[in-house]
C-alpha cells in the first residue's frame, strides 16, 4: 500500500507507473461503495447480499464489483514491495521497513479502522482483522521472504493459493459468541486466524472477529512481489504477459468453475431462473478467498494493468483514479469515516433511529429497528457525495507527501 512503492528508477523504468496507482485507486473507489453500503442500505447487516436465493440482481452486483478490492489490493502490495527493490532498496532496509510497516498496520487495524467501523472505544469488542491485518502480517513474513529468490517467493505464493482449498474441509467449531461457553482451544483459535473466520478471544474479557484469516492472503502477496520483475521488462513484452495471464485466469476461472469440484468449498447451483443460475455460478467464497474466488477478480486486474501500461500523469481520464491510487492509507482510513459518518447523518436528517449505528459491527445488524436505512439509490448517491468529498482531500495529502520527502509521511 506504500505509495512510494509505484515510483521507480532503475531497470528500465523511469518515475511513477501510473497504471498501477490507477487500478489501485478505482479499486479502492469501489471499496467505498462497498461500505457505504453496509451502514447506508436498509437491511445490508441483515442478509447476505449474494445469496441468489434472496438477492436482487442489483443488490448481488453491487456486493460482486467489490470484490476486486481486496486481492487486488493485497496483491499490488506484493507488486510494490518489489518496485521498491528496483529503486535501490536494500534487503536489510527493506526488510526493517517491511516489519515496522507491518506493525504499524496491525496497530492501525484495531485502533482507528477500528473506531472508524464501530464509533466506539468498547474493547470488550476488540475489532475486526480485516484486509489491512493481513497486509500487515503478510509484510512482517515478507520481510524474511525477500531474501529468496523471486520464483521461488512466486512459486510459493502461487502454490497457496492454488492448493489452499484442499484445507477446506478441515474446519474447527465456529465461535458464534463473544463468550463462547467452553472457550476454544489454542489450536481452534490459532486456525480460524490461519484459514477460517471466526471469533477468536484476546484477553480473558475481549474477543476480535478475524474475517481475513492469514492463508491464502500471505500467498497472494508473494505473486504479487514476483509479478514486479516485469516491471524491470520491456513494455511491449510486459504488456503481453498481462494480457495473456489475464486472459488466462479469466479462462481457468470459467472451466474450473464449469467442472465444479474443487477450486471453492460452495459449488454452483441450478437455480429457477437462468438469472439465478448465473449468480450462483459468480457467488464464490471470500473468507478466506478461494481459488475461483481469486481467479475471477485477479484476471481482470491484470488485464487492466495491461490496458493502462503506457499512461501517463497527464493524461486525463484515469486522473481520479491516480490521485486516491498515490495515497492508499490516508484514503482507506478516511473511507471508513465518510461511510459510517454519512449513514448516521442521513438517519438522524431523516428522523430515523441511528443508536444501532455505534454498537460493534456484529450486532449493528441485530439491533437495527424497523424502517432503518435507505433504499439502493441513495447508497449509490451517498457514495458519489463520499468520493467528491475525499478528492480534494486525497489530492492535497497526495502534493503533501511529494513535496516533504519525510520518511514519517510513507506510513500514511
């Protein structure tokens, strides 16, 4: 996520690569909706928005296009880790940034992602281990990775994700309980923080909810970081790797999913509509991301990485995309504000019950009263208010960070 990561200067390459900050920024883009979502839309903490049996087809992809937020994120992390290797960094100095960035995201996660999720300071509740836990694990183990050589980082990377299904079916008794009565054992807790969701208990009086387990997130960053050395390519010939791994994991995606056996511990279904069908063949599982799951939001990536190689600072089409894509962190922390703020604006402005609104997430959706939220329009609406809020924001942290070269300023 450090935006420095996207500016090299050796191998080839010369200044930012834009097309990297782009695709991390619309993605990043989405992930506002995403959440806005969650604490906007009546019902979105009561449901699962993909499930084709109770889903509307607006509802489905609304949920569907974010799930290219988080591997692409963890991913583009990976790539990063590697550009910086191509600006000069050493291992040692890469490494020591690496650990301390890690835990300076691990921190971030239960302390302001943490208030920004729940506005409250009740630890009994500790949070929730999303997407930047696992950025900031993943780097602390990248740390000692980097100082392999990049096919085999690739090749291990690779391997976890494409075996890491065949864990499925080992799976412990999921806590459903912040006091869980007998609590689980350290192996039941060590696992669900390794390969399956669930509650896990931090202090005798505190339990976290680790939605992002660390297997296969930890294998997606190390593709990523072997996916940077083309970056030190030719672009023409860069340019037709990205397009045919695109295509590719687009394509293995489609036959693996048709054959329905392995790659995702939910198969499809038939369903009473061929729409239906359809949303069932995309349902695949996100904690932790499956094979399929990764196929499907990873190729498109590439392909837009392929599509944006040669772009620019001025050109103007992908401008917005670029500005939130240079300042990941300060973005990704103000989002969490403008989602949860906006919704409890809206409720108080129209009169509604907002007090579900400050408890822990968990039990927001339990606790929500009749007639709260808002209909889909008005979290499309609330989203795009959001991203004109944040613009100019993203942009001055952004000339910020480009004219104080302080070494504080790449944490954030």
């Amino acid at each position: 996520m450090e935006n420095q990561a996207t500016t090299v200067s050796r191998a080839g390459i010369s200044g930012r690569i834009y097309s990297v900050d782009f695709l991390r920024g619309v993605v990043m883009m989405i992930m506002l909706l995403d959440h806005t979502r969650d604490y906007v839309m009546a019902g979105a903490l009561q449901s699962d928005p993909t499930d084709p049996a109770t889903t509307t087809v607006a509802v489905f992809f609304t949920r569907w296009i974010t799930h290219y937020c988080a591997p692409t994120f963890v991913f583009l992390s990976g790539v990063s880790i590697y550009l910086q290797k191509l600006s000069g960094k050493t291992n040692a100095g890469l490494a020591w940034f690496m650990v301390t960035r890690g835990f300076w995201l691990i921190f971030l996660e239960f302390t302001i992602v943490r208030f920004g999720i729940v506005f409250n300071l009740d630890y009994s509740f500790f949070g929730m281990a999303q997407v930047i836990w696992v950025i900031g694990v993943s780097m602390i183990v990248m740390a000692a990775l980097i100082y392999l050589p990049v096919r085999v980082v690739g090749a291990a990377g690779v391997g976890m994700i494409v075996l890491h299904n065949l864990l499925d079916g080992l799976r412990v008794p999921p806590q459903i309980a912040f006091a869980a009565t007998p609590p689980p054992s350290f192996s039941q807790d060590f696992w669900m923080v390794l390969h399956q969701q669930g509650i896990v208990p931090i202090t005798s009086s505190s339990s976290a909810f680790f939605a992002y387990p660390l297997i296969p997130w930890i294998g997606v960053m190390a593709a990523g970081y072997a996916f940077g050395s083309i970056y030190a390519w030719e672009p023409q010939r860069r340019r037709k790797l990205l397009l045919g791994l695109g295509m590719a994991a687009m394509a293995l995606f489609i036959v693996i999913r048709l054959i329905n056996i392995y790659g995702d511990p939910n198969p499809w279904k038939f369903q009473e509509t061929g729409v239906a069908t359809l949303l069932s063949f995309l349902n695949t599982t996100k904690y932790p991301p499956s094979l399929l799951f990764l196929l499907m939001t990873l190729g498109p990536a590439l392909l837009v990485l392929a599509l944006t190689d040669q772009i620019d600072g001025k050109t103007i089409w992908p401008r917005v995309g670029i500005v939130f894509g240079r300042v990941p962190m300060f973005y990704y922390l103000l989002q969490w504000f403008m989602a949860h703020g906006s919704a409890v604006l809206l409720g108080y402005l129209a009169g509604k019950d907002v007090g579900y609104l400050f408890l822990n997430l968990l039990q927001m959706g339990q606790a929500a009263p009749p007639g709260h939220g808002f209909p889909l329009w008005v979290v499309y609406s609330d989203w795009i208010g959001g991203l004109i809020i944040l613009y100019p924001l993203c942009l001055w942290w952004g000339n910020l960070k480009r004219r104080k070269k302080h070494r504080l300023l790449s944490y954030i």
